[in-house]
C-alpha cells in the first residue's frame, strides 16, 4: 500500500462503511523512539491512523513526523494543537512542513485546549477561546490554501502572509469541540470536528448539534482505554485524571450541557473547595468506567464500537496500558491487536 492507496474499508453487512481506526501515539510510558516497530505493525493490525495530543508532555508534530518516516500509509493526525500556544503562521508552516512527508494524509486538529496548558505552563492568557479558534481555523485554511492573507481578525492582525510551498494535496483542518458552537464552527468552517470524554450514549446529542455532514466531513470520537481486567488498577490509574479534566470548565460544562451535571456534581463540589483527593473519590465507578474504558482487550473493543454510530468517521483511542504489557514487544503488539478492529 502506498500513500497514493488511503486503506480500503470493505463495507459492513449493513452497507455502512467502518470508521477509521487511530491511535494516540506515543503511548505512556514509552518514549517516542521506541515505537518504530508499533507503527511499522500497525496497518496489519487494522489501524488506519496514528494521533498526537499535545498538553503538557510531548509536542503534536514530533511524533507524526517520525511516524511519516516510519509508515508509508497511515494517516497523521492531531487532536489537537492548542490555538493559543503557537502563532497561526506557525501552525501554517508546521503543517505545510509535515504534509511534505505525509501528502494527502494529514490531519490538522485544532482546538482551544484548557488554561492549565495554554496560561499555567505557557504564561499565555487564555482569552476569548471561541474567537481565538476561529480565526486560528479560518488563517490557516486560507493559508494552507496557499492564499495571501493580511488584515485584522478579531484576536489577531496580520500584515501579510502566504505560505511559499502550500501542500500539493489537501489537508484537512478540523476543531477539537464538546458543544454546539465548537463543532458548527468545525463543520460550516472547516473539515469536521473530534470530540472525547464522553458516554456511548452522548454520541446522537453531538450529532444533532452537528446536523446534517456534507461528504468528506470527518467527525473523530476520542476513546480512552486501560486494556486490563484488573478493576482495581484501571480504577487507581484512570481516577485522577478524569477528576482532573472533568472539573476543567471546558469540560465540566461540556458535561452538563450532555446532562451529567447531578452526576459529576459532588466531584465538582469538592474540587471547587480545594480538595482533589476528595473529587476523585466523588466520581462515581459508572463515570470511571464510562469513561476510561477498562476490560480484556477483546471486552474493550466491544465497548468501543458502541461509540460508532452514522456520522462517525474515526475512532481515536487514547490507550493506557499496565505495566506488564510491556514486558516484551510482543505481549504489546497481541495486546493491541486484540484491542483493534482486525481482531475478531
């Protein structure tokens, strides 16, 4: 297969095509250049994508840059780059750059992120999100386009760009989103919209917020996964992120607008009176296993596919593994093989 020849996906028995199948790479605990032989595997394994996040640890690019060099037909996506952190010429360029190694592969998420990555690491005010994300998303469109641009945006004023190598084929811009702004903004401005951290059963409410999706739309639901039968592990490993993230306001009100205000509202509670032990103890165990999902491999992806509904084009999973998969390449890969779409 070549990076002329995107991966082939043979229709289901309903005449619906599968999503795209992605992993967010690098995995934790394994640094990125040990992960040669996991993406030199993965197409076998039926993954179609690799992802990158970028918060407070690894950057988004590096890693798809390696993964460029590393595999000639996996898609390279991030989800996402904050808007706030990089200047939107910057983004143009890094993109652009990348797209060089990966031609018609790329896909570029953006998103407003939360303060804890954009003002408490980076020193950078995070004002305005909304706006901020897009102008970012319509500059960079234009820019990638190969478009000049000068003028005032309403976050920012530019006196005149234009990229010198525009991508010679398309990239894709699309919004990290969690409400009905976000993810219009994504898909009447840009190419589609990623959305995470959410139940099976949420899924329908973000697509009647997206309404009807022209063709060639990308809706990317982002699934967490601890790939071990060991509840008590998954529990102590998963808990203090969620009660982290869930009580950011991007997410807290994210999750009162899907209507789980009363069930995240003791956490909340806690959290706001300066007690994180406490709001990681309030979560109750249905949000830490709604959530992060946890299971045999085989009993995780079933629980995956629930989130692939009509409208869905890509599953990302963000995989935390125990530390015993480790142990050996191959215990790894059959982990992950079991985990993904191939498996049966």
């Amino acid at each position: 297969m070549t990076a002329e020849q995107p991966p082939h996906h043979p229709r289901t028995a309903s005449g619906t095509t599968p999503p795209n199948w992605g992993i967010t790479l690098p995995l934790p605990g394994l640094t990125i250049d040990r992960h040669r032989f996991l993406v030199e595997r993965l197409p076998d394994l039926g993954y179609t994508d690799v992802w990158s996040a970028e918060g407070g640890g690894t950057d988004a690019f590096t890693p798809l840059a390696a993964t460029a060099t590393w595999s000639p037909s996996l898609r390279i996506a991030t989800g996402i780059v904050p808007v706030q952190t990089r200047g939107p010429a910057v983004l143009a360029q890094t993109a652009a750059t990348l797209a060089q190694l990966a031609p018609g592969r790329l896909l570029l998420g953006l998103g407003s992120s939360v303060p804890a990555h954009v003002t408490d690491i980076n020193g950078i005010p995070f004002d305005e999100p909304f706006k901020r994300t897009r102008d970012v998303l319509r500059f960079v469109t234009r820019a990638l386009r190969g478009e000049h641009i000068a003028g005032d945006f309403d976050t920012f004023s530019i006196t005149g760009y234009r990229l010198p190598h525009p991508p010679a084929e398309p990239v894709k811009v699309i919004l990290g989103a969690l409400r009905p702004g976000m993810l219009r903004l994504g898909f009447h401005e840009g190419d589609g919209a990623i959305t995470n951290l959410l139940f099976p059963e949420d899924v329908p409410t973000v697509l009647d917020a997206v309404g009807p999706q022209p063709p060639g739309k990308e809706l990317v639901v982002k699934v967490f996964v601890c790939p071990t039968e060991d509840t008590e592990y998954a529990h102590r490993a998963t808990r203090p992120f969620l009660a982290w993230i869930l009580n950011r306001e991007p997410y807290r009100k994210f999750h009162e607008w899907l209507g789980h205000g009363e069930l995240l509202r003791e956490s909340h509670t806690a959290w706001a009176a300066g007690d994180p032990e406490a709001a990681q103890k309030a979560l109750p165990d249905e949000v830490v296993d709604g959530l992060f999902i946890s299971g045999s491999p085989e009993e995780c992806r079933e629980r995956i596919r629930a989130y692939h509904r009509p409208g869905v084009t890509t599953i990302q999973l963000y995989v935390s593994l125990p530390p015993d998969v480790f142990v050996s390449r191959a215990r790894l890969l059959d982990t992950l093989a079991r985990l993904g779409p191939a498996s049966h």
